[in-house]
C-alpha cells in the first residue's frame, strides 16, 4: 500500500502545538451512503473502464459486460449513461468534501489550508490513473460545468484557500496550484515515479506557490 493509501491520516502542528489528525474516509464508505448497492457496483466496475478508455470511449454495453448482465440491467439503475457519469464524478467529489469539512473545522487557518492541500495531493496521487479520463473528457466537462453541486464545492476550497476577497496574484497562484497538482499526476514524465515521490514533490511545490509554511 502506497504512502497516500486510503484513509491516510494528516498531522500537523498547529497553534500553541496543537496537532491535528484529519482522515477522509474511503471511497466505499462514502458511496455506500449516497447510492444503492447496485448502483455501487456498476460505479466500481465503471472506473476501471473510464480509465481505460476514457468516459466517451466507455459504452453502457461494456459496462454492463464488465458486471456480467445486460444492458437492461444496467438502466434499471442510471436511466441514462450521463446519470453514470455524474455518480463516478460524485463518488470521487465526496472524499474532497470530506477532506473540505474537515479542513473547515480546524480553528487555526494555515492548519485548515495543510489539512486540504495534503488530502488534495493524496486523492489525486491516488487517483493519477483516473486523472486524464475524468478531467479532460469534454463529457465529464460538460456535466460538471452544469452541476450546482460541484461548483460549490469548488468555491469552498477557493475560498479555504484564498479568503473571501483573494488578490490578483493569489487567485493565479491558485491556479498555478490547481494546473499544478491536475496535470502533473497524468503527465508522462512522472508515469515512472511511485506515489510517494510525487506526492511528496507535489506538496512542497504546492505549499510554495500559495505561500503555505512547511509542516513543524
């Protein structure tokens, strides 16, 4: 099991040394509660095709053939494939707003901003096999830019990260940030280094360009 493992812990000292312990659940927990156990299954046997053959290379006949049922079986339980999609996307949106709440929790800010950004470099880490499928397919594009849900959710780690009025430079920096983390887990160059060097890169990086001071 790799260093950003699911359900991997965040320490850091905080204010007067206080030390934070922050786990995002894994990602089974958080679909059991949001979708039925059918409907899970179809979602588990679908990552593995998205990433493979990207979400508009992915058809609801080789989902249903990856489960073994027909195709019938499969619309009893998204009526359309874009229901399928948006629940891949969900399941995977749901261990970012884990992350999120427990970054909002923390009363010390810089110790709220090291909670989300590490749990942000671990998902992705994670997740890098996903990251080409799910971030630049134009259909997963499309959904997500028509989703309330998830431009709310977005708004929240912005405003985590950058503060309710965020200058100029901090919002590019954020950005610098997001193209950052985003891209460098499905690039090429690093298809070769295991996890944990691109997770432990990719914080350190990421904590200087939004300005955030190496854990103590």
């Amino acid at each position: 099991m790799t260093a950003a493992a699911l359900g991997r812990p965040v320490r850091r000292g905080g204010s007067g040394g206080r030390t934070s312990l922050a786990v995002v659940p894994a990602p089974d927990a958080l679909a059991s509660n949001r979708f039925s156990a059918a409907q899970n299954r179809i979602i588990t046997a679908t990552l593995p095709l998205f990433a493979e053959h990207g979400v508009s290379g992915t058809s609801l006949q080789m989902i249903a053939d990856a489960l073994g049922v027909t195709k019938a079986a499969v619309y009893h339980q998204f009526n359309t494939k874009d229901e399928i999609v948006l629940a891949v996307a969900e399941v995977e949106l749901d261990r970012l707003a884990a992350a999120l709440e427990l970054a909002e929790a923390e009363e010390d800010q810089l110790l709220g901003r090291e909670v989300l950004l590490t749990q942000v470099v671990d998902l992705a880490v994670e997740r890098r096999h996903l990251a080409s499928a799910l971030q630049g397919d134009p259909v997963m594009i499309r959904l997500l830019a028509s989703h309330p849900p998830f431009q709310q959710l977005i708004e929240r780690v912005y405003v985590l990260l950058l503060g309710q009025e965020p200058s100029p430079e901090s919002r590019l920096r954020a950005a610098m940030v997001s193209a950052a983390i985003g891209g460098a887990v499905a690039n090429p160059l690093v298809a070769d280094l295991d996890d944990e060097t691109v997770r432990s890169q990719l914080l350190t990086l990421a904590r200087t360009l939004i300005d955030l001071p190496e854990p103590g």
